[in-house]
C-alpha cells in the first residue's frame, strides 16, 4: 500500500550528557542527570540531587546503550528510512525521573532544558519528527506555564504526562481542571507515558525487583488506572475537546477494561 503512512507513536531519545550544560540553566547544573556508582559499584540514576532507585537492566542492557538514532537526528531519520517510518513521536528517557524529583524550581529548569533540546533536535525534519512537551506534573501552575511556552513558543504538538499518581494526584483531581481546559483551549493532546522508573507510586514495585515484571505491569496497569481517572472520574465528559493517547502499553486490554467499568 504505497500510501499508507507508518507513525511510530513511542520513539524515544538517549538525552546525552552534553545538552545539560548547554540548555540548562547553570544554576542548576549540579541537577543533572547522570549515571554515578553506588557504594556497591552499580550503577545508579543521579537526577535532581537525589539517587534514584536501583534499576535492575535486563541482560545486555546498559545505561546509554540506545545507538546513535537516540541523540543524533540524522541518525534517527536514517533509521526511520531503513524501518519505514514516516514520522516519529519521540518521549525522554532521562526525562522519566522528573517526576519524582521533589524542588519544583529544579523539575521546571530540567523540563525546559530538555524541551528546549529536543525542539533543536526536531528541527532537523520538523514534519517527521515530533516530541511532546514535558511538562513539571507536581505543580499545576508551572505545568500550566510550560504548556503555553511550548506549544506557542516551541511549536509543541502535544504535552507528556505519566498516569501514576504525581504529587499525590490522580488524573482526576480537581487540580488538573485548569490543565484540560488549556489543552483544549490550545487543541493539542495529552499523551500519557509510564516508566520503569520506581521513583513515583507504581504498581509491581512492592512485591518484585525482576525489572521484566515491573515493567511488564508497570506500563499497562498505571496506563488502566490512568484511564480509569479519565473517564469514571468525568474528565472526558468535563472536558469534550480533551484528546488523549496512551502509549507502550498494548492495547489488548481495552475491551476487558471497558467492558469492567460498564460492568
């Protein structure tokens, strides 16, 4: 079918450590995320001052092991071309952790370090490569702010949130009115990804420490709950206009789940 477009809704960038320094306020360079060496000599996310959990990488996987299509846009659209993908929708991979750092001010100086990065790197083909805005989830008021900077400054086509439970909140919470209302307002979608980050409230990450299984529920049921929030808790009524996707989370699930909630 030589028509028919491929979109790849869940791309994603290996954020090099060299953007930091050059997007990153530098009073917040210190903040950055790297990699560092616990006490026992495993490998550990540093990000926002704080050590991140533990994250048990499958066999053969490493920090930064993505390939050159993670931080180099010619690289990625040559991939594309090899793969057949037209256009491709690309989220952070660092940027994940954001959302458990606790000082707002060092969330919204990484939020827009990165945003401000991956526009440059969509620049190289700005119709084929796109990235929604990331966006600091824990504070309505800044999430607000960065919305608008992005989608008018930026030219942002969409905003990225994780469905886990962000400074104490569902997706339903009252807080998150005024949130629906601009994205309606200014018609760009709400894409809600999950990370393996174990940083935020997360389903699997009291009972395993196999990283498979976290991530194999992870991804799926904080995607199901996410939905769950949306529609029985009156947002989409609230909010017609509201567009949303949920990505890297199959989509086998969907009949059971709403067929559970007619129920």
């Amino acid at each position: 079918m030589p028509n028919q477009r491929v979109i790849d809704t869940d791309g994603h960038f290996d954020e090099p450590q060299e953007i930091w320094t050059k997007y990153l306020d530098p009073r917040y360079h210190e903040m950055a995320p790297r990699f560092v060496q616990d006490s026992q000599g495993r490998p550990r996310p540093y990000v926002g001052g704080q050590m991140k959990p533990l994250i048990p990488f499958p066999p053969g996987s490493s920090p930064g092991s993505m390939g050159a299509g993670g931080s180099d846009p010619k690289a990625r659209l040559s991939d594309m071309d090899k793969e057949g993908i037209d256009v491709m929708i690309m989220y952070p991979t660092t940027g994940l952790f954001f959302f458990g750092i606790e000082d707002v001010d060092v969330t919204v100086a990484l939020c827009r370090a990165f945003n401000d990065w991956a526009y440059d790197f969509c620049q190289a083909e700005p119709k084929r490569l796109i990235a929604p805005g990331l966006v600091p989830q824990m504070d309505i008021r800044e999430a607000l702010a960065e919305v608008k900077r992005g989608v008018n400054e930026l030219g942002q086509r969409g905003v990225m949130m994780r469905p886990n439970p962000i400074a104490g909140r569902t997706l339903d919470h009252p807080a998150y009115e005024s949130l629906w209302s601009l994205l309606e307002e200014l018609d760009v979608p709400l894409v809600l990804h999950e990370g393996t980050t174990q940083d935020v409230p997360q389903v699997g990450s009291d009972r395993y420490d196999n990283f498979m299984f976290r991530h194999m529920i992870s991804h799926a049921f904080e995607q199901q709950m996410g939905l769950l929030s949306l529609i029985c808790g009156g947002v989409l009524e609230r909010h017609p206009g509201l567009r949303v996707l949920i990505v890297e989370a199959g989509v086998g699930w969907v009949p059971y789940w709403l067929d559970r909630m007619d129920h």
